[in-house]
C-alpha cells in the first residue's frame, strides 16, 4: 500500500476499491493545501524586499530606503 493507502486505511479493513478512492481523496485534498501553501508563500515573497527584507510594495523589486541607497552619488 503506498502513503495515502495507509493514511486512510491503517488496518486494511477497507475494500480495495473504497481504499483506492479514500486514498486519491486524501492525494487531491494533500496537494490542493501544498498549492495553497506555495501561493501564500509567494504572496509573502512579494511584500518584501529583495535586497534588505524590509516591506515594501508588492509592485516594487526593493523598499524606497534601498532604491534611495541605489540612486546616491
């Protein structure tokens, strides 16, 4: 039995057939909340700064402290 198999039926008391479809229920819900973890953490990524990891806005590359450290003579 693989992974998912054994999550949902650790006994092995299941039908093969209801064991399949539990398991792929528990595969879909499994990768459906990586997905929304990945895009919480890329939502995250945007509202900080590349350069220092100070906030900054979410259409900008660095923060306006950095941008002003770049733009000085």
């Amino acid at each position: 039995m693989d992974r998912f198999e054994r999550e949902v039926d650790p006994d092995g008391m299941l039908t093969p057939q209801e064991r399949a479809k539990r398991a792929e229920w528990a595969r879909k819900a499994h990768m459906q909340r990586m997905a929304m973890k990945s895009a919480a953490a890329r939502q995250r990524r945007k509202l900080i700064c590349q350069t220092c990891g100070h906030a900054k806005d979410p259409k900008a590359q660095r923060c306006p402290d950095c941008l002003n450290k770049i733009r000085e003579p």
